[in-house]
C-alpha cells in the first residue's frame, strides 16, 4: 500500500501545477489514475479501520473469556474478505501498519478457524 499512497502524493502534485491541463488526454488519464489510487487507498484504509475494531474486539473477548463476541468478529472477517477482493492480505498488513506485534489479530484468525487460541498465521 506504501506504494500506492506515494503514487497518489505524486499525482497530486503533478495535478496542482500549473500548466498540468494543457494536455487535455494527458490530465485526464492521470485523473483517472488518481481517481483509482484514492479509491484504493480509502478502501484500504477503511477495512484498516474495521479490522483495527474486530481486533479489539477480539482482545476483550479473550481477556474476559467470553465467547459472545465470536459470530459478530465472525461476520466482520466475512464483510472484510468480500471489502478486501483484491487487496494484498490485509489483515497482516493492517496491523503492522498500526504497529502491532499481532497478538490481537492472530486471535482474530484464530476465532475465524473456530479456535481459541493465540497462535499467528501471519508470517
């Protein structure tokens, strides 16, 4: 995704300088190429977001041995598969931009495979 966003950084630029619509197809297909990255990028961003929260999520119901929280992270993890089609493996990527050490997240997956246990699946 670093990729992406720097690509994004770059076209933002190119498109604020003067002179960027003097060549009319140019500017458009460079737009077009914006308008794309922006989108991945938000969507990223987004199931980031949402997997963040089912972490979280997650880390009280192990703390608190409580499995009630399991069918809503269950249906989180589903709505971020279909969100993520795609995109590179966000779970691992999401966490490890925020910093994780992936504790929290492997107990995400660990719940989506119907166990409860702490063990990683992210290399």
């Amino acid at each position: 995704m670093d990729k992406a966003r720097s690509e994004l950084e770059v076209l933002r630029r190119e498109a604020s300088l003067p002179g960027f619509w003097e060549d009319q197809e140019r500017a458009r297909r460079k737009m077009a190429l914006l308008s794309r990255y922006e989108e991945e990028v938000s969507r990223y961003d987004r199931i980031a977001d949402r997997i963040f929260e089912l972490e979280e999520m997650n880390k009280l119901g192990i703390e608190e041995d409580d499995p009630s929280f399991e069918q809503d992270i269950q249906d989180g993890l589903s709505a971020i598969t279909q969100a993520g089609d795609g995109l590179p493996h966000l779970g691992c990527l999401a966490y490890a931009e925020r910093g994780g050490g992936g504790a929290a997240l492997a107990g995400i997956g660990a719940v989506q495979d119907g166990h409860r246990n702490r063990e990683s699946h992210c290399a």
